[in-house]
C-alpha cells in the first residue's frame, strides 16, 4: 500500500516483486488440483452409489447398468467379474490419485505417500488391463475407430507406471515424479474424457461432431486429447519450473495454457455433474 508521500512500502514492493508468472502458474496448478480432487470425489461418490447400491442390496442384474455399453450380463460370469474389478476400484483411484499430488501430504507424510502411491499405481494397473478386455475381448466398444486412442491409453498406463516405480526404488524422485504424474493423468484419462465430451456438448448445445457410436471427428479428437493435453500441460508446468526468469515466455505459455486446462476442467466437472452423474445418482436413491 502506498503510505503518506504516496510510495510503495518495502515490504509491498517485495510483494509485487514475487507476483511474478511463475508464481501465478503455482496458483493457477493448485487450483486446477482442487478441482480435479473435487470432481474426483463427486465421480467416486457416482461409482459407490450406481454401481455399489445394487452389489449391496443384491439388485444386480442386466436392468441395473443398461445406462453402459454392455454392462451385467446374465450367465456371463468371467465377464461380470471383470467389468466389477474395473469400475468399483475406480473409487479407490479417484479417492488415492489426488491425494498423491497434494506437496503437503508429499512433504509431511512421506510412509502415506509411499504406501498410497503404490496402491494407486497397482489399482491403476488393474484398470488398464480390465479396461482393455472389456474393450476388445467382451466387445464392450460402440466401434473399433472410437476406441483407438483410449486403447492406446490403457497401453501407455503400464508403461507410466513401470517409470514411476523403478525411479521411486531408485530413490530418483525428480524423475518418479515427473512419471508418477502421467501415470494419474493416463489413468484418468477415461474421466477426463467424460468432462471433454460434456463440456463440447455444453458449449454446443448439443452433439457436434459426434456421433452414436463415439467415432465422430471431435470423438477421435477427445479420445486422445483427453490425456494427452493433461500430459502436455503437466510438461509446461515442469518446464516453467525450470525457468529462471520467472517471466520468461516459456512461463507466461505455460500460465495460459495451465488456466485454459483448469477452465475446461472445472466447467466440465459442473456440466458431467449435472447431465451425467447427479441424475444417476437421484435415480438409484430416490
């Protein structure tokens, strides 16, 4: 604030020095990290509710999920328990991923982080491959061009996770962070791209170019935006870091971008949240 004479105290021109870009990108990733836990929580609480309800009231059957693409299958044993172990360990994903990229509890429990960053990983895993049988073994796919970048999606997660984990054994932990980062972000990737597709649909009014069966031009596009710009965004961030002007244009990129991501994700959190997982969620309850 300015004092009597008009100037600038020391203390507040050493505040406006620090405001600098790199910082804004500190608190624009921040943000972007709470609204990602935020609609994290919300799709957990969507999986527990739909998909939980009906295993613990014992009301499956092939009406329960007739909202997914093949869902419960009368006799179809092997199947059933495959597409169970991939969407009810989603909660525990949703819940572990974001707490793994909170720095305080990095910084002030490592054991937790530790021991929750392998049962993420190994969860994350499990996703992958269910998710790729499903897809291609049990045919759960509107068609096979749409499925081709989350396909690539589910291949990239193991290889995320590999790096992840030998640099954290190798106690590299620049490195293990850096990969542990794309591994939540590919593992994501599904959920992200649920949040793509509602906000096109939003900012549309509608579908537009899209189609029924997920293989229309912006559907292509989505299946692998949906992790490759999170990825793509997450390199500016690490890059921006190693900046030393804090102003530089690698910086002020980054920033831009970074806010662009977190707009996307936020107004996709409030449009999948209000056209697909709260409905479903008021229907199973009430």
């Amino acid at each position: 604030m300015n004092n009597k004479f008009g100037a600038v105290s020391p203390q507040d021109n050493m505040k406006l020095k620090t405001l600098n870009a790199q910082r804004i990108l500190h608190y624009c990733a921040s943000a972007w990290v709470a609204v990602a836990l935020f609609g994290q929580w919300l799709f957990a609480m969507y999986i527990v509710v739909v998909f939980g309800t009906p295993l613990v009231t014992g009301t499956v059957n092939e009406s329960s999920f007739s909202h997914i693409i093949k869902g419960y299958v009368n006799g179809d044993s092997f199947g059933n328990f495959m597409m169970f172990a991939h969407i009810i360990p989603a909660t525990v994903l949703s819940v572990c991923g974001t707490l793994q990229i909170i720095p305080y509890l990095r910084q002030h429990f490592p054991k937790f982080h530790k021991f929750n960053g392998r049962l993420f990983l190994t969860i994350g895993l499990l996703g992958a491959f269910t998710g790729l049988y499903l897809t291609w073994a049990r045919d759960t796919r509107l068609s096979d061009i749409g499925s081709i970048g989350i396909t690539l999606n589910g291949i990239l997660i193991p290889i995320a996770i590999y790096f992840a984990w030998k640099h954290a054994r190798l106690k590299r932990f620049n490195i293990h962070q850096r990969w542990a980062i794309h591994a939540f972000l590919l593992i994501n990737g599904v959920w992200m791209f649920r949040l793509l597709l509602m906000v096109w649909f939003l900012l549309n009014q509608g579908p537009n170019g899209n189609s029924n069966k997920l293989d229309g031009p912006m559907d292509i596009f989505f299946s692998f935006a949906c992790y490759g710009l999170p990825m793509l965004i997450a390199e500016l961030i690490m890059c921006a870091k190693r900046q030393r002007n804090p102003n530089s244009k690698k910086v002020i990129l980054s920033l831009a971008v970074t806010f662009f991501g977190l707009l996307i994700t936020a107004f996709g959190v409030i449009a999948a949240g209000m056209m697909m997982w709260s409905p479903r969620i008021i229907e199973v309850l009430f």
